[in-house]
C-alpha cells in the first residue's frame, strides 16, 4: 500500500500517487484548471502534469501551434484569438478530442483554458465517460476543478509583464520572475517575445469575456461537488504547495 503524506509531504511524495497508481481506478479522470488569464494556470498546470506524469492539455497551446503550421484550423482560430473573443465550442471540442485521442493515453488529463464555458464542461463530463467507461457520479473519478483566483491589479501586471521563450515555450515575468539577462531566455539564450494576444486592449477584452463566462462554469463544478478554490495572489511556490494539499485529500479520497 502507497502512504500519502498530507500538508506537509514533499513532492515525491504526490508524484509516487500518481505515478504508481492506475489513475482510472484510483482517482479523477480529469484536473481541470480554471481562472482568468494571467491567474498562473499554464504554471501550475504544467507543474501538476510533471508531478504526476500526466498528460498537460492547454487549448491556447495546440490553438497557437495550429496558428503557427497554418492548418485551416489555425486560420480559422487566429482571427479569434487576435481579437481576445472565445472560438466557438464545437470547434474547440472536436479539436480537444482529436488531440486527446493522438496522444494515445488512457490516464488522467491536466486541462488548462478548458473547459470556458457550460456548454463545453457538459461535452467534457460526456466525453471523459466515453473515455474512460466509468460514472463520475462515483466522485473519486468526477473530474476535479482547480478554480485559482486573483486580484484584478495583480492580475493586470502579470499579464503585462508576461514574457516567453519561443524556442522552448517557458515563460518569465518581468516583475516577479525575471530572466537573468533582461529580455533572453536562461535556457536557450532566444529573445523573448510578448504573446500578441497579451497586448493592453486584446487583454481587456480577453478578462471581460473570461468575467461573462467563468462564473457559471465555476458554478457547475461547485453544484457536482467538484470545485477545489485556491488563492492564486500567493507567490507561484505557495500556490504549487496548496493546489498539492488538495490534490493530495481527492487522490486520499479516491482510494479510501
Ligand atoms: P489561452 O492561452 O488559454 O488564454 O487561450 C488563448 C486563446 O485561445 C483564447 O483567447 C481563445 O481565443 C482560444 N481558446 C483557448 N481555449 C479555449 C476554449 N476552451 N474555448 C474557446 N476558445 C479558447
């Protein structure tokens, strides 16, 4: 048997959960990251994803890299994403589940920027039963949704801050986590650039849509008892620490 340890356990201590255990049976099918823009979810959702050797899904991702490879679907969603507005859910869940089937693996699934709105969290409950053959209303499989909340200032000056590597995809702030050298990236020595998408106007017009969208979304979760709420004002370590707590008390409760 796998002892979890609790608050105060380590990292290893979450990943050997994750790792060695068959995530289907033993906890949920889903860890759905929701918050507005710029709340720290690609961070942390990328952290969860390397703990736990699960799958990190952001649709911002594969949309930017259809932009990049001109597919129509890229063509279809740059004009979108250029202006700050949502694509249309049927197109952004026929994409998500071509991805989800190409990667070929049949665990856990780290969302992030998925689902933004009802319409899409209902299609994503249908799609993880299909998937995976079990009833969420067995609550140790439901999926579990991660909502991280921040101040709209702080918020403000992340995005405006926000910088990234277009070689290897990190990303800097230039506030709070600067690269050693002003504007080039410590790992692959490229010049970082701004997402287009994180402008001043596109980002206002992103955080009101994420305002008339995300309330309902986080209220379906809330209702099917799934909602984990985490203080996304803290430094990045201290939200990693208390977004691994609550994973830890669902991955608990799951084997219980
Ligand atoms: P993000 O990187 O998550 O902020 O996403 C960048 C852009 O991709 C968004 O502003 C939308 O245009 C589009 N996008 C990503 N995920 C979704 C989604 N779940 N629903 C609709 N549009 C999305």
């Amino acid at each position: 048997m796998i002892e979890i340890k609790t608050a105060s356990g380590s990292n290893r201590d979450v990943h050997r959960v994750g790792a060695l255990n068959t995530p289907q049976r033993l906890g949920p099918v889903a860890i759905i990251f929701l918050g507005p823009p710029g709340a720290g979810k690609g961070t942390q959702a990328r952290h969860v994803a390397n703990v736990y050797r699960f799958p990190h899904i952001s649709t911002g991702d594969v949309f930017r890299s259809h932009v990049a490879k001109k597919t129509p679907l890229g063509l279809q969603a740059a004009k979108i994403m250029s202006r700050g507005m949502l694509v249309p859910d049927e197109v952004v869940c026929g994409m998500l589940s071509e991805h989800i089937r190409g990667l070929g693996f049949a665990g856990c699934l780290i969302l992030d920027g998925f689902p933004r709105s009802v319409a899409q969290a209902k299609w994503l409950d249908r799609f993880l039963y299909m998937r995976s053959g079990v009833s969420h209303d067995l609550q140790c499989n439901a999926p579990a949704a991660i909502q991280i909340s921040i101040e709209r200032d702080q918020l403000l000056r992340r995005l405006a801050g926000r910088r990234s590597c277009p070689t290897c995809g990190r990303t800097y702030n230039l506030y709070f986590q600067p690269p050693r050298n002003p504007g080039i990236c410590d790992y692959e020595g490229a010049e970082l650039v701004m997402r287009p998408d994180d402008s001043e106007n596109v980002v206002r017009e992103r955080l009101m849509i994420h305002d008339q969208n995300a309330l309902p979304v986080t209220e379906y979760y809330l209702r099917k008892g799934r909602l984990l709420e985490i203080d996304g004002n803290k430094a990045a370590e201290a939200v990693r620490t208390a977004i691994a707590v609550e994973l830890e008390s669902v991955f608990a409760l799951a084997r219980a």
